[in-house]
C-alpha cells in the first residue's frame, strides 16, 4: 500500500515543479519582450537609430540565470551605432518539457481520466501540437504571460494565434477598453517582437504572416501609424520608419525561405494598409508616389541577389498596377479641378481656390500622358517604373542566362502584358516595338549548344532523367525562351492596337 503513495506523492512533486518553472519561465519572457518593445520604440522614434534584429532559439541544456534569456547586453544594444542591433533570445529545453508535461496533465484532469504512475514514462513523446492535448478551455484560464510562453514552446500551433488575437482585441483594440495609446502602442511593439522571434524559426508560417497584418492594420486604424507624427502629443509612430523596422524581418524571411508567398503577400497588405486610400489630400499621394519607389528599388535590389524567386518578381508587378492606379487618382483630381475652373467661369465668378485645387491651369501632353499643374509637369510614373522593370529583366536574363530561372520571363511578359492594356492617351513612347521584341527573345531561342549536357535536352536522348540531368545549362534559357515568345505572340494577336507597341526604355535596347 504505501508504493502507490510514495509514487503519487513523487508526481504530485513533479508536476509542482513543472509550475515553478513555467511561473519563472513566464516571468522572464514577459521581462524581456517589455525591454525588447522599449528599444523597438527607440529605434523607430529616433533617426539613424540602429534597426533591431530579433533571434529565437532553444537552449539544449537549462539555462543557468533564468528560464528565458536575452543573449545581448540591453545597454548595448540601446547605444549602438552600427547599422543593426541584435537581440537574441534562448528558451531553455526545461521549460518545453515542463509546459508538455502541464498541458498533458491539465487535459488529462479535464478528461477525467485517471493518473496513472506509468504514464509518466511515455510522456517524452508527447509534444505540444500533438492534438488534442491543448484546448481552449485549458487557456481560457491562463494568464496571458503564460499564454506567450506556451505559444513560445511551439511557435506552428494555431490555437495561440487566435487566443493572443481574442486577448489584445479586447485589451487594446476596443472602444470599451480602457487603456491609453501609450500601453497600446507598447503592447502593439510587444506583439510584434514576439512575432518577430517566432518568424525567424517559422519564415513561412501563413498563421504567424496573418496575425502580423492584422496587429499592423489594427495600429493603423487606432492612429498608431500615421504620415507624420511630429507635433501629436499622442503616442505614435512615423509609417515609413515602422515600415523600415518592419523590412528587417521581412527580408530576412524573404531570404531565408525563397519564393515565401505568405511573406510577399503580407508585404502587399501592409501596402494597402498604410498607403492605399480614398483620400485626396495631395501630400499623401506624394507620399505613396516616394514609397512605391523606394519600394521597387528595395524589391530589385533583393530580385538581384536571389533571380528565381517569383513571388519577388509578382510583387513588382503588383506595385506597378499600384503605381498606375495612383496615376489615375492624380489626373481624375485635375480632371475635377478643371471642371470646377470651367464652371466658375462659365458662372462670371473667380473660384476660391484650395490647395488641392490650385492645378486648374492643366493640359495632357508628354509620355504617358503628363499634366501641368502651375507651369510644372506632373507625370505618370508609372511608364518610368515600368521601364526600370523592363530593364532589369534583360539585365538578369543576360547576366544569368545559364540559370534559365522562370520568373525574370514570367514579369517580363506581365510588363508587356500591362503594356498592351494601356489606352492610346496613355501610349508609351520609345523605340523599341513589338518586332524588336521578338528579334531579341528569338537570340535566346537558338542559343548555340555545344556542351553535353544541353544535349540532354535533344528529342533524340534516350536518357529518362534528361531534363533533371540538364538543370543549369543554357538550354533552360532556349525553353523558357521559346515558351515566352509563344505567350507574347498570343497577347499581340489578342491586342492588335499593339501591333506597333513602343515598349522600352529610350530608341535602343534595353
């Protein structure tokens, strides 16, 4: 009789360690993510302040000062002067093991099953997302510091998400909730850092890519992000210098994980978020006009560095379309402006005149169709971009030809494709016609092969795995090639006012 008490009484001991150290562990990442906000506040608030570089990582043996640590001296780090500043952090394996063994336990008791000493063994092969061990009735009774390190012990499973998201909703991002801007936004950074952490073991995690658009969207709509926060006494944040803290991440996900659509499809919501709206202040259109440029020079420069990744080269393209949607707003104002000038005239009256409203002397003319507003041209930028688009491609496809990446053909022919759907109004003018276009993808088509693997590819090989066994060779480029003046044969036949389609940059090639 008294084995089974002794061994009760030995579990019983073990599962209140595993408390004290989930208690502590808690303890210590919520300390952490509190400094690690405060120097992402900094950062951002002050110019040619370093940008913080977030790590996550599990330690293999305990960690000796505490549960969860920050490697780097906060010190340090708050007077850097380098360009980053590294902030990493270690999660002990203790503290995995004791938080799989607490929600093992707690879903046992909800069950109702006994406890059985012999359970204790097997436990080693138990894991967090191993279902149906952590439910929403055992968090609902967590504190939320808890909560952060259990989705710490493992960063892929849903059902944190969507308790954090639940939690910081009511907390922060309420009309009933009582806190002010300066806890929100210091809980916003919180978030954030957490996210970063996780994402740098995750990269492609669609969940973690959600959360962080909507915790972006929802500082946006409580005016946490805002175009120039000089003057405010509320707390807030400059969007362009959040956007740069933001890209640190965002790149090295990019990096790390090629071809990362859940990362490249955030960055397109965050666009629309904080730059894409209905208003007509002028400002702001200036303003997104500077950021889709500074954007695609950003996005190019990662495009030459990493040339196969085609959910880079689909963003180009989606800031293209942004680009000639913005183009669209500035001319309808003028085209408003000019009625209204028309009208007051018409009426015998002078107009009062906003600043808005001060482009009513306008006239179209020039490539792609440029207005003047008071005597200075006002272009569309998008055919500009366009251009260093379509200069970039031939820049790619002829420094790495061997390659035979898919993606640099794929956006050049969304760039003529965009190209041929312009109005005649809006016609780019160049010389570099549809003919020229053919002539020089018909360079790539008949590539001269002499080498023995590009013989791999001939109809006559008897190889099975001739087309694995070539990877590499020029005659990729001669597929991909070939296949691309196919499609651009079809897109002109389909748009016969591009027969003679100028589409380039200035009368020489690309």
């Amino acid at each position: 009789m008294c084995a089974p008490f002794l061994s009760f009484r030995s579990l019983t001991k073990h599962m209140e360690s595993g408390r004290i150290i989930i208690a502590d562990a808690a303890k210590d990442l919520d300390r952490i993510l509190d400094a690690g906000a405060d120097l992402y506040l900094q950062s951002i608030k002050t110019p040619g302040a370093p940008l913080i570089r977030a790590a996550f990582g599990f330690s293999l043996q305990p960690l000796q000062s505490s549960r969860v640590a920050c490697l780097a001296e906060l010190s340090c780090v708050a007077t850097s002067t380098t360009k980053y500043a590294d902030f990493p952090v270690l999660l002990g394996r203790d503290v995995v093991d004791a938080m799989r063994t607490f929600f093992v336990d707690s879903f046992q008791v909800q069950k109702g099953a006994p406890q059985k000493v012999a359970d204790i063994a097997n436990r080693s092969a138990d894991s967090l997302d191993d279902s149906p061990h952590v439910t929403r009735a055992i968090l609902s009774d967590m504190h939320p510091t808890v909560i952060a390190l259990a989705w710490a012990c493992t960063p892929q499973h849903d059902i944190f998400v969507s308790t954090r998201r639940r939690w910081l909703r009511e907390t922060c991002f309420t009309a009933e909730s009582k806190v002010e801007n300066s806890q929100r936004l210091h809980q916003a950074m919180k978030e954030f850092l957490l996210l970063d952490l996780f994402l740098t073991i995750c990269p492609k995690l669609k969940l973690l890519w959600e959360y962080r658009q909507w915790l972006c969207s929802s500082m946006c709509r409580w005016g946490l992000l805002i175009d120039n926060p000089e003057g405010v006494n509320e707390p807030t944040l400059h969007i362009l210098r959040f956007e740069a803290q933001d890209d640190q991440l965002f790149f090295m996900a990019a990096r790390n994980h090629p071809m990362n659509y859940n990362a490249w499809h955030y960055r397109r919501l965050r666009f629309r978020t904080l730059h894409t709206n209905t208003s007509k202040i002028r400002t702001r259109w200036d303003r997104t006009r500077v950021v889709i440029q500074m954007d695609s020079e950003k996005v190019i420069q990662f495009i030459r560095e990493h040339n196969g990744d085609s959910s880079a080269a689909s963003y180009l393209l989606f800031l293209l379309h942004e680009q000639e949607a913005l183009d669209s707003k500035v001319d309808a104002s003028f085209s408003e402006a000019e009625l209204l000038v028309k009208d007051t005239h018409q009426a015998g009256t002078e107009p009062r005149r906003s600043h808005a409203e001060k482009a009513s002397d306008t006239s179209e003319g020039g490539e792609g169709g440029r207005r003047m507003s008071d005597g200075f041209p006002v272009p569309r930028l998008a055919p500009a971009l366009w251009k260093s688009l379509m200069a970039t491609t031939q820049t790619e496809i002829r420094l790495h030809g061997e390659k035979g990446h898919e993606c640099m053909w794929h956006l050049r022919l969304g760039l003529i494709q965009w190209a041929c759907t312009r109005s005649p109004q809006y016609r780019l003018l160049s010389g570099w016609s549809a003919e020229d276009e053919l002539r020089w993808v018909s360079t790539y088509v008949t590539l001269h092969l002499e080498d023995a693997a590009d013989t791999l590819l001939s109809p006559l090989s008897e190889l099975p795995n001739a087309w694995t066994e070539s990877s590499g060779s020029a005659a990729w480029t001669s597929l991909n090639a070939a296949r691309y003046g196919c499609q651009l044969t079809s897109i002109l036949l389909r748009a016969p006012s591009c027969a003679s389609l100028k589409a380039a940059n200035g009368s020489a090639p690309l």
